[in-house]
C-alpha cells in the first residue's frame, strides 16, 4: 500500500513540471501539447486545469475581442486601419523556482508573450493572461497600446476580482472574466471621457483619442435619431387619436340631434293625438324645410333594371307582398333598403348652390315624405314604393293611364278641399317591365311626388299641416314613420345606440308613451366627451414610446 501511494505521488509529482519559458509549448505551433487537439487557438493548458469545453469558451471570447465585435471595440493601428486587441492564456500548475516569484510571473509572462507573437507589431496590442496556481501568481503582460489605454490601476481592479473565482477553484470562469473585463476596459478607455493623453504612448496611442470621439459622436446622433422616430411616432399616435376623438365627438352630437328630433316629433304627435308630425326625412335623417316648394331641379334619372314579382307591377323589392297590409312586415321590409349612399351626395352635387342648404320634399300617396335627394336616389335603384310601407305609386283606386290634366286636377283638388285625404288623391302609374322600369315613367312619377308635396304646401307649412291632410289616419303614418327612423339611427350609429334601446324605445312609440328614460341616460352614457379616456388613452401612447425607445437603446448596446 505505501509503495501504491509512493507511486502515484511520483505520477503526480511528474505531470506537474516546473514550465520555463523555453518549455512551455506554443498554441499556435504546437496546440496538440497545449491540450488543444489540434485547434487553432491562443488559449495554452497542458495540464488540463480548466476543460476542453471551457476552453472552447475563452477561445470564442478571445476572437471576438479580436475582431472588435459588440460590445468590444477596435481601435487605430498604424497604417493597418483599426483592430482589435489580441489575448492569450498560459496556465499552469508551477513554473521555475525563484526567490522572487511575483518578478518570475512577470518575466515569465512577457516571455511567452515575445515567443508569441502575441499583438500586432504596428501597434503592440497584446495582453497575456499568465497564472501559475501552486504559485499564487497572477500576471497580465500587456503591449505599450494596452498600457496606454489600461492604467495600473485599472489592471490591478481586474487581478483582484478575478482572483476571487482562483481561491474558490472555479478556474474557468476565472479566465472568462479575466478576458472579458480586459476586452471592455479597453473599449471604455477609447470613450472621450477619458483623458486624452492617455493615447500618447506606444505606437497605436496616436489616433486613440480621435477615435474614442468619432465613436462618441457617432453613437450620439444614431440615439438622437432613435428618440427623435419614436417622439414623432408617438405625436403621430396622439394626432390620429385626437382625430378619431374629434370625429367620434361630432357623430356623436349629430346622433343625440337626430334622437332629440325624433322624442320632439314624438311628442306633438301625442300632443295632437290622431296627427302626423315629420320633421326630417326618414331615410337620410336630414332636416327638412316645410316652407319651400319642390326644387324644379332637373335630376338625371337612371333607372336601374330590377326584376317585375308579378303582373301587378310597381313592387319595391321582392318581400313587397302586400303594400301595407301588415305595419310589421312594411317596417321590416323597409328597414332593408339601402341606407343613404353615395348617389344621394351625387344628385345634391348638380344642384344650385342654394339647394344644398334647402331640402325640399317629395310625398307619396301614404303621406310619407321624404327628400328630394333620397327619392331620386332610390328612383333610380329601381324602388317605387314608400320605403317606410310599402305604398306602391297607383294607390287610390285610379284607373286607366293618367294625364297632365288628372295631375292638375289633383292638385287643384288638394288645394281646395283640404279636408279630402292626401292618400285619395290619384297618381300616375309608372309602367314596368319584366326586367326594366321605364325612365320616363319614373320621371312622371318623380313630378307626381313632388305636386303631392306642392299641395301639401299649400294647405300650410309647418307639421301641423301634414297632420291637417291626413286627419283621423295620422296614427297609421306616424308611428312606422318614427320606428322607421329610430331604426335607421341605429343602422347609421351603432356605437351609440344599442339594440337593446331602440327595442325598448319601439315599444314606447307603438304604445304612445314618451321615450324610456333609462335607455335615454344610457345613451348619454356613450358620450365620447364624458368617457375620461382622452388623457389616459394619451399616456399609455407616451409610455408605449418610451418602453420601445429603452429597449432599443439596450439593444443597441449588447449588440
């Protein structure tokens, strides 16, 4: 047993030679006896202190301080432009004998160093990272670039730190730090914060100073134009949301409007009991002057084709069975016609400029009335009929094919018997084909209408005189007219009227009541201006640029 132990002390005590720099091998020439493997490397460990891997590590932290790579940097080399610094490792377990050990390291390391070639000879940029762990020794043998750049100081806080993973055997992580702290230490020292004298020594000090500042500046304006982009994207950010605010403020005034309008018609409509009230056209709930007469303007009319659903001709669509027999079915049929589109703002376009400002009317036999714009518009689509119920044109019981007399005659009786019902008065029928409605015809009934609205003028302006003209029938008028309306509200402004509300709101109408009060302050609820959300909406915008401006600038600095 005591010859065992014997032996393997001798064993123990032969692989740890005392390395002289004549002995100790080269990594560059002989990496095999560094414990390498064949591996281009400047990393020397014959003795295997730290593993293959770790050293596969340091070597991936020296070629990047090589080449300057984040967040590394380069620096002026005489005439070969900028380049990174070059580092070596040399472990060992115990080099030659000395009575002084810490002036052996020393001399020991720069030796290595020359034997070398470690640094580029235009500037002497080398470090070796020399430690000896039987021996306590520690040394950092640096070219006259690095010792311009890195004070005693500054190498004497790096030895200490590093020493700290030495005494607790953590070896590798040793040198990694070792070779990080000296590659960034380096890259700090060409900021121009530091003293500009210091670049003055060894060969590549001349231009070191220059370059820190061209650096500086250069990081300078790439951080000015990054805060500058996100200030702008978040002042863009803020102008689009005060714009939607501002659009949604004014869709939300012309919505209560509207709303108010109809609460108003509502009201004198149960005020006055059996009469009609209509202030706005139902179909683009614009506001209406009962006092003008028709515009006399000459509208293009361009029917569209649309198919006949029968022999009895004049339908509105395909679900037009009955004219108005049902108010329920006629609400629902009239609730899928088209909204006011862009024909409308066409027809208003060819106007005179005065008729942009005056809505004049158009009455169908019902006595529903609508805009002038709106009913060339739907003229056109190929509808006849009222689109609240379903009316077709040649209600009344008229027969034969009218004449300019049986016009003239309809007015005038209009106008002389007001008591007679507006709905008895006889209209021209509009002949349609299987598969087109006849332009002429439709400009026959579109002067029909207007004469309808004529005669109603004058009997009176005002609403009082549509309830005048349609006496005991008013109810039949009113009250699809209003759920009409109420409905198209909701279809124009679905943000701000819920179904839920124009539900509620179509029973009051049907049962004469005034309109839920609740459903009122819920509406008033969705005010954009009474919401809060302005300043708050604009702070997390602020803080979203200000979250995006940060990460990018650590981006920028680990890259």
């Amino acid at each position: 047993m005591i010859f065992l132990v014997l032996c393997m002390a001798v064993l123990v005590h032969g692989k740890q030679r005392n390395w002289t720099p004549g002995t100790y091998p080269n990594p560059r020439t002989q990496s095999e006896e560094c414990g390498r493997k064949n591996v281009t490397s400047l990393v020397c460990d014959p003795e295997g202190i730290i593993p293959f891997e770790s050293a596969n590590a340091v070597d991936a932290i020296l070629s990047r301080v090589a080449v300057g790579g984040k967040p590394f940097a380069q620096a002026p080399c005489g005439t070969s432009g900028l380049k990174g610094f070059q580092i070596a490792v040399a472990l060992m377990h115990r080099m030659y004998n000395s009575n002084d050990s810490s002036a052996a390291a020393k001399s020991f390391a720069y030796a290595l160093q020359d034997a070398w070639g470690i640094g580029d000879p235009a500037c002497d940029n080398g470090v070796l990272i020399f430690l000896a762990l039987l021996q306590d020794q520690l040394v950092f043998a640096t070219g006259a670039a690095v010792e311009a750049l890195l004070s005693p100081e500054v190498i004497a806080t790096i030895i200490k730190d590093v020493q700290v993973d030495v005494e607790e055997a953590r070896y590798a992580a040793a040198i990694e730090l070792a070779a990080t702290r000296i590659g960034r230490a380096l890259a700090e020292a060409l900021q121009p914060h530091d003293d500009p004298h210091s670049g003055g020594g060894g060969g590549g000090g001349g231009g070191d100073g220059s370059s820190g500042h061209v650096l500086h500046w250069g990081l300078l304006v790439e951080e000015l134009l990054l805060a500058l982009g996100c200030v702008s994207a978040g002042f863009g950010a803020l102008y689009q949301q005060y714009r939607r605010r501002v659009r949604s403020r004014r869709q939300f005034e012309d919505c209560r409007t509207t709303l108010e309008g109809i609460e108003e018609d509502h009201l004198k409509a149960l005020q006055q009991r059996n009469g009609a009230v209509q202030t706005c056209c139902p179909l683009c709930l614009s506001h209406m002057n009962f006092s003008c007469t028709p515009s006399g303007v000459n509208f293009n009319l361009n029917v569209r084709p649309r198919p006949s659903t029968g022999d009895d001709g004049g339908t509105d669509d395909d679900d037009d069975d009955g004219g108005g027999d049902s108010v329920t079915s006629d609400e629902e049929t009239g609730l899928r016609r088209p909204l006011k589109s862009a024909e409308v703002a066409a027809v208003a376009t060819t106007a005179t400029t005065a008729a942009l400002h005056v809505k004049p009317g158009a009455m169908f036999p019902c006595g529903h009335a609508f805009c002038e714009p709106c009913v060339v518009s739907r003229i056109n689509q190929g509808f006849l009929s009222c689109p609240i119920c379903g009316c077709a044109s040649q209600e009344g019981g008229s027969s034969g094919p009218p004449t300019e007399a049986a016009q003239a005659s309809a007015v005038t009786a209009a106008t002389a018997a007001p008591t007679t019902p507006a709905i008895t008065t006889p209209l021209a029928t509009t002949t349609t084909t299987s598969t087109t409605t006849s332009t002429s015809g439709a400009q026959v009934l579109l002067d029909q209408l207007r004469a309808q609205w004529e005669a109603r003028s004058r009997n009176g302006s005002g609403p009082g005189a549509v309830a005048h003209l349609l006496g005991p029938a008013g109810n039949e008028v009113q009250f699809p007219m209003m759920i009409f309306r109420l409905r198209q509200l909701q279809r124009q402004y679905p943000q701000f009227l819920t179904l839920d509300m124009t539900i509620v709101w179509e029973q009051d109408l049907r049962e004469g009541r005034e309109l839920d009060a609740q459903q009122m302050r819920n509406f008033r609820r969705r005010d954009p201006t009474q919401r809060g959300d302005g300043l708050l909406g604009s702070w997390r915008v602020i803080s979203r640029s200000a979250s995006k401006l940060q990460g990018l600038r650590i981006w920028r600095r680990r890259r």
